[in-house]
C-alpha cells in the first residue's frame, strides 16, 4: 500500500469550494507529518504551493493567493488542500509530499478540473 | 534569478548508460541540498535522490539504488545524475530541484527526458 493516496482525478464548478485529499497509509499517522502540496500544470514543472502540520504550524509559498489552505481529517487520517472561489486557472494536477524515514514521497497526484 | 538548467537526456537501450546534468545559477549552490525528481509519461512525481550540500551524503530510493549515482561539482554549480543499468521504467521527465531547508522544492528546472527503449 503507497504512503500517501490521492483521488486521482476531481471536478468542481467555477466558483466553489475544491477539498483535495491526500490520505497516509495505515499506521502513519497524519498529526506527526507537515504536509507540502504542489501544482504542475501541463508542460511545467511542479510549484510549490504550501506547507501545513497545524493551524499554528502552517507556510504559504509567497505569491500563492489566500485562496488556497490547508487542513488535516485526523479522523480520516488525511491531509487536505481546499481551494475556495474556484478559477479556470486552478485547473491542474496536485500533489502532496511528506518526509517519510528521511526520504521524500510524494502522493499520485489528484488532476483537479474546473467545468 | 534562481535559474535550473537539466541537460543530458536522450533515448538509450535498456541495460545503457548515460549521466544527466543540472547547471544552476542565481544562488549560492554550495549551501544548498539538491534533488532529482522523475515523472513517467502521463504518471506522476517519483523522488529520486537527494545530494547533501557538499556532496558527502546522498540517498536514493529502492527503485534506484545500486543503479543511479548522485554527484555534484560545487565549482561548476552542477548536479549529475548517473545512470546505469537502465530500464524501460526509467523513462521519464527528470527534474533537478533546490531544497529548502530539508522541507520542501522551491525551485525545479524545465526536466530532460530519457527515454529507454530498444
């Protein structure tokens, strides 16, 4: 089982609320981990867009609008990447990463579409 | 401007070899830990390896280690990749990236593409 799972794809209308979700394995528990997300939109590399372990723990890449937040489902065991006020220009894959023993893994991926 | 530059990909035969480089500039590169990152065609982001600052600590993931070696020239503010032994699953886009303080990549280049076919 991956270290980290994503949906793999995610359609929302113009204007509404995206909650992108990237849940840790069993027995990786999501409360020790910052979770970092990152767009790549077709032809580009990946930019990073945010770093989120707590309400109190959090960073924002410079440049990257308030739209974009983080939150976490300790129930779910999940990190989360909400988008509000969504734009035709949020249209792009997503992806998180942790540190994990040291070494980076990175989730699958979750293609966001705006229609 | 923070600039990454890879170079060196190409189409090779399975069990070939080949090094790719990553030229940097606009920062200070001999303070900075560097990674490679791959991405198959239509697949997602696959973390490669990781090279300390000055070059004396490196890992890899499972899926390359004993076949790929990371290296750097802090005098010519480069980052190599070499690759040996290839296979038809190493075909993809590398991507080089700056590491910020062991947390996240602020900085990717553009990729190079290898492609392992016979």
């Amino acid at each position: 089982q991956a270290v980290l799972t994503q949906p793999a794809s995610l359609s929302a209308s113009p204007g509404a609320l995206a909650s992108l979700t990237c849940t840790l394995r069993s027995g990786v528990n999501v409360g020790t981990y910052s979770i970092y997300w990152y767009q790549q939109k077709p032809g580009s590399p990946p930019q990073y867009l945010m770093r989120y372990k707590s309400d109190s723990d959090k960073q924002g890449a410079s440049g990257v609008p308030s739209r974009f937040s983080g939150s976490k489902d300790a129930s779910a065991n999940a990190g989360i990447l909400l988008i509000s006020g969504l734009q035709s220009d949020d249209e792009a894959d997503y992806y998180c990463m942790i540190w994990y023993n040291s070494v980076v893994v990175f989730g699958g991926g979750t293609k966001l579409t705006v229609l | 401007e923070v600039q990454l530059v890879e170079s060196g990909g190409g189409s090779v035969q399975p069990g070939g070899s080949l090094r790719l480089s990553c030229g940097a500039s606009g920062f200070s590169f001999s303070t900075y830990v560097m990674h490679w990152v791959r991405q198959a065609p239509g697949q997602g982001l696959e973390w490669v390896s990781r090279i300390s600052h000055d070059g004396t600590v490196t890992s890899y993931a499972d899926s390359v280690k004993g076949r790929f070696t990371v290296s750097r020239d802090n005098a010519r503010n480069t980052v190599y990749l070499q690759v040996n032994s290839l296979r038809a699953e190493d075909t993809a886009v590398y991507f080089c990236a700056r590491d910020l303080n062991l947390e996240f990549f602020d900085y990717w280049g553009q990729g190079t593409l290898l492609t392992v076919s016979s």
